[in-house]
C-alpha cells in the first residue's frame, strides 16, 4: 500500500516536485554538473512545454491535486517537472560516471 501524499491537497503535485528537485540539486552538486544539467534543460524545455501544452489542451490528462497556478498556459508544477526531469537524468548520469571515473 503506498503512502497518501493527497493530504498536501492542492500542493500535492508541488511539494512531490520539490522533494524529487532537491534530490536531483544534490545529484547535480555531487558530479558538478550544473552547467550540463542548464545547458540540456535549455534545449529539452521549448519541446517539453509545447508537448505538455498539448497533451493538457486536448485532455489526455488532468492534475487534480495542484495549486492551480498557470504559467503561459501550464500549471506552475508542470514548469518545475519540466526542469527537474532533466536535471535528475544529467545527475544521475553524471553521478554513475564520476563514481565509475573514481573506480579507475
């Protein structure tokens, strides 16, 4: 059974993003890749938006538990995912091949 996170009610979405945002920053500090993580984000963010835009535009899916804050047609939440994903996948990225730099 998985834990009710819902008793954040409309923060829920958000509180959950900045707990996975706070463990990609320490994947980030770790390897000291921030530069890496802006440099991809910068890139991945135009489609990231238009793709999620789109997807909420036409209803393939909703966001109950948010703040129900929007940005440029987006809620809040959805800008913080659409960096924190990417900064989590250069992290952790970046973190395997500093430990695998160590092992040599």
């Amino acid at each position: 059974m998985l834990p009710d996170i819902g008793v954040f009610g409309p923060y829920t979405y958000l509180v959950t993003e900045l707990l996975w945002g706070t463990v990609a920053l320490a994947l980030l500090a770790y390897a000291d890749a921030f530069r890496t993580a802006a440099r991809t984000t910068l890139v991945l963010y135009p489609f990231a938006y238009v793709w999620d835009w789109y997807t909420l535009e036409v209803g393939v899916f909703a966001i109950p538990l948010r703040t129900g804050v929007d940005l440029l047609g987006i809620p809040i939440e959805e800008h913080i995912f659409m960096l924190v994903v990417p900064a989590m996948v250069v992290g952790t990225h970046e973190t395997l091949r500093t430990l695998d730099d160590r092992d040599d």
